[in-house]
C-alpha cells in the first residue's frame, strides 16, 4: 500500500513543478499500475486529478508515459498540505506556490525556472543556463545558492530514515540488474544483484545516502557529468551483493 512518504519519493524522482498563468504539478512515469496506484491514493486524501496518456512515448524506453496532472488551486492546495511536508528535493519550488497562493506576486514562473534549472544542482557551464534562461547572472535570487564543484561532497542526516521515501525514489528513477564479476579462482565468473540509483539533486541524493546509513546498507557514490548533452553533475549510488540488496529491497 503506498503512503504519502512514498509518494513524496516518488514526486521528488518523477515530478515538476512549472507555472503558466497558475502554477502546474505533473508526475511522468511509464508504469501504468504504478500511476493508477497513486491516483488512488489521492482519491483517498481527496484530492481530485487529471490523468492521461501522453501521445509520445518515453524516448529512452519506448514505452507509453502516464501523466498526473494538477491545475487548479483545489487540486495543488491539498497536494501542499498532505504530501508536501514530505518532499525533500522540490520542497522550495512547492513553497514558493504556496506563497503564491497566500498573496499572488510577480515573477514567480521565472523564479520556478531559476530554481528548476539551478537549485540543490550543480551546473558546468553557467553560461549555458543563463542563456536558457534569459539572465545575465546568476546570483540574481539570494535563496537560490548557485552550487559549485566544492559542494559535491555528501554529509549524511542521522536523523532521517525514512524508508518509504527512500522506495519511492527508487520506484521513480531506480534500477535492478545483475552484474557480471569476473573471479579469479573460476573462469565462469558471478553475477551479483546491484540496486543503483542517480540523482543530480544534492538534497535528495543526501536523503537517500542518509537512509542507507542509518539502515547500516553500504553503498558506493561517485560523482560525474550527467550526460553528453546535460549541463549537470550527478551522483550515482550503487549498492552491490545479495545481502546488501535483499536488506535494501
């Protein structure tokens, strides 16, 4: 049965926060069983939502995409109370509609893009996101720190140990494979189970790693470019071996 702490994982991993005349949230994923699940949930909470099938597929999987939609204050407003407190990594975008909401003010889609683009990320090539944006700085929002390289290290929260937030990321953007290790006693080798997620959000890369630790999980993190074509940097965690896994999953 999903939770709201789930569901704040999961959002975290697989949701947006956007505003065109109003604000927007929309959750994205290709598992319809998945989605559904959640769209019950929150005819549970009572909060009302739209829901359709989007006429492209994922570009990297093929396969059809859900959308969950929200677009009116009826539908965000509830969102905010019941599932918001537990949001780590799109925490501020949702505080900043929030504010909205209690007193409308100017800018705020430009704000939402700011935070999008830069916020808890850190960016190679500032040049480039000022030129997306349509800045010509990037300091121009004193509660939007600009993270550099130095920021790259991960402290972790032993106050956190929230496991059904932790499942929800891994349901939005986690992997399961099998890995191949050669063996130096037999020419056949092992396959192993590894569980990997990445993120290039710091806060929610903290949560995750923060969870693991205080579970007593080890993991390893590594931190790269996030692509060819991303102007981001990313940490991926891998954990690896039967117990480590059958003790996360």
């Amino acid at each position: 049965m999903l939770n709201k702490q789930w569901l704040a994982g999961f959002f975290d991993a697989e949701g947006s926060v956007s505003f065109n005349y109003k604000p927007n949230l929309d959750l994205v994923n290709t598992s319809a069983t998945t989605m559904f699940q959640i769209k019950d949930l929150l005819n549970i909470l009572n909060i009302n939502i739209g829901m359709n099938e989007r006429e492209k597929p994922s570009k990297s999987s093929k396969r059809p995409r859900w959308d969950i939609f929200l677009r009116h204050e009826e539908q965000i407003k509830p969102f905010l109370t019941e599932i918001g407190p537990y949001i780590q990594g799109k925490q501020f975008q949702l505080h900043l509609v929030q504010e909205w909401y209690e007193k409308p003010f100017d800018g705020l889609k430009q704000k939402i893009q700011f935070a999008n683009q830069v916020h808890n990320k850190i960016i190679l090539n500032t040049s480039k996101v000022m030129q997306k944006l349509g800045v010509k700085k990037l300091d121009m929002y004193d509660d939007i720190p600009v993270l550099t390289d130095e920021d790259s290290y991960i402290t972790t929260d032993n106050s956190f140990n929230d496991m059904d937030y932790l499942a929800g990321l891994l349901d939005g953007e986690g992997t399961i494979n099998m890995h191949y290790r050669a063996s130096k006693r037999s020419s056949l080798g092992r396959y192993t189970p590894q569980v990997l997620f990445n993120n290039t959000d710091k806060v929610i890369v903290k949560r995750y790693c923060s969870v693991l630790v205080n579970n007593n999980i080890p993991y390893h993190i590594s931190f790269r470019k996030a692509g060819t074509t991303s102007n981001r940097k990313r940490w991926d965690i891998i954990v690896s071996g039967v117990k480590r896994s059958e003790r996360l999953c």
